[in-house]
C-alpha cells in the first residue's frame, strides 16, 4: 500500500526546507520595489483573490506570458512570486501572476475556472500569442488549460501556443487518499474530470511538461504520465527532467532570462 501523504510530501526531504517560503516573499518584495513596469493588484473577477500583476517588457510585448502559483491549492498568492517575471520580460513578454480563492472556499472545479478567468483578462490586456506556465498546483491548472474540456473560449485558445507545467499535478486521483483531502474535498468525480492526464489536450499547442531531477517519486511520475498520455494522442508534448533540482529549486530559471528554462518557455513555437 502506497503511503500517498508521504508521496506528495517535498518539505521534509529538501534541506532548510522553511527558508525557501520566506525567501522567496523577500525576493518577490524586492522585485516589486523596483518595478516600475509593474501593473498591481487589477481585479479579474468578484472575489478579493480574485486579481492579478502584469509586468510590462520595454515596449511593444511579443505577447502575454503567465505564471500560476503551488501550493496544493491551500496556500500562498502571487506577491510571493514576483521575480519570477524577470525572465519572459526580459525576452519581451508581458507576464501575467494571478491569485486564486484557495481551497477549501473554492474547490479545484472553482480554481480552474478561475484561472481561466485570469487569462481571458489578462489577453484582454496584451495582444499576441499566449503562453502559460505554473507550479505544482498552478502546473496543473495551467495544464488543464491546455485541455478540451477546460474553461477557455475559443479565441482564446486560438492565441494559446505554449503551456509549461513544471512539477505539476495531473493525476489528481491519489490525492483523494491523503490528509490533504480534507480541505481540498475531492470526490472521485471532481478528481477524474480535474485530472488533466484523463482529458484531451488541444490540438496545435506546444506542451513542455518540467520536473527536478531530484523531486520526489511521484513528481517524476506524474510528468511522465502527462508526457505518455498525450503524446499517444498525437500531442506536441516534449518532457523535460531538469537535473539537480528539487521540488523548490526547480522554479528558479523563470527568473534568469538566460536560463534554460526561460528560453524553452519563450524561445518555442
């Protein structure tokens, strides 16, 4: 019998684990402070989460990037991630960070929908191509954009070229075993229509599903599976196992504009 708390566990097993969130708010804080470029807090929806930060390139944008936060829908806001921006802007991009109602106010059906929200508004804002990318949760949210049965209008789909998923979550069945369902109130129902990996993905979209080398089992399996699943229907999806990172660490090249994985998520078509 699998141990499913264990499998999604990455604190306990990344050294100094509680200094990355800390760390990573001052970063974020200290990136704000400086840009100029910033556009805060424009509200994409009803609810007090409901908004988002647009950071603007020098002038015209190529397009519109995004960044969609983890935290296992339970926990963190755009304000700790706002140097992870630099990387796309650099390269021209307008990038987009929303906030999401957490669970359990909102359910993952609710956070999904949401998400899609943000992205229509923030397309409304900047012309062009769209490429999404997201962590651990916001992997699979940004993921289930990419898919079929998502929340996003045609046109929409139509800008959308690119979707990254790093360390995401696409098989979201197992979560139904651990203690973080009691928040997270998946039923089996709600668990197989949110699970990207048992969806369709849009066709003429370019998929880069991103992990550590060094996460934890089930990370690795899950980038695998999406990797598998999609491809055997004909997607163009291009896995990436990223060496020496882990579960925290991983996210780092979004904000070096020469890191690899700044120019896989900018550079593809």
């Amino acid at each position: 019998m699998t141990d499913w708390d264990d499998a999604f566990e990455n604190s306990a097993y990344i050294a100094g684990a509680e200094t990355f969130p800390p760390l990573w708010e001052q970063r974020a804080a200290d990136y704000r402070a400086g840009a100029d470029f910033g556009e805060l807090n424009l509200s994409y929806g009803e609810h007090e989460r409901e908004a988002l930060d647009i950071f603007w390139p020098t002038g015209t944008p190529k397009g519109l990037a995004m960044f969609v936060h983890g935290g296992y829908w339970l926990q963190f806001d755009r304000s700790y991630w706002s140097d992870l921006a630099e990387g796309a802007r650099q390269h021209g991009w307008a990038v987009a960070l929303p906030s999401y109602t957490l669970a359990p106010e909102a359910s993952i059906s609710d956070i999904t929908r949401q998400i899609g929200r943000a992205v229509s508004f923030a397309a409304g804002r900047v012309d062009g191509p769209i490429r999404l990318t997201g962590h651990s949760a916001g992997g699979h949210l940004v993921a289930r954009m990419a898919c079929q049965d998502g929340p996003l209008a045609g046109d929409i789909v139509a800008r959308l070229k690119h979707v990254m998923p790093i360390s995401g979550l696409h098989d979201l069945r197992p979560l139904r075993n651990t203690r973080m369902n009691t928040d997270l109130n998946l039923s089996e129902p709600e668990a197989n229509a949110e699970s990207p990996c048992l969806s369709m993905p849009h066709k003429g979209l370019r998929i880069t599903p991103w992990v550590g080398g060094d996460e934890r089992p089930e990370f690795l399996r899950q980038n695998a599976l999406l990797a598998g699943t999609w491809g055997r229907v004909g997607a163009d999806i291009h896995p990436v196992v990223d060496p020496g990172h882990n579960h925290f660490t991983v996210i780092a090249g979004l904000a070096d504009p020469a890191s690899l994985m700044t120019r896989a998520f900018v550079d593809s078509d």
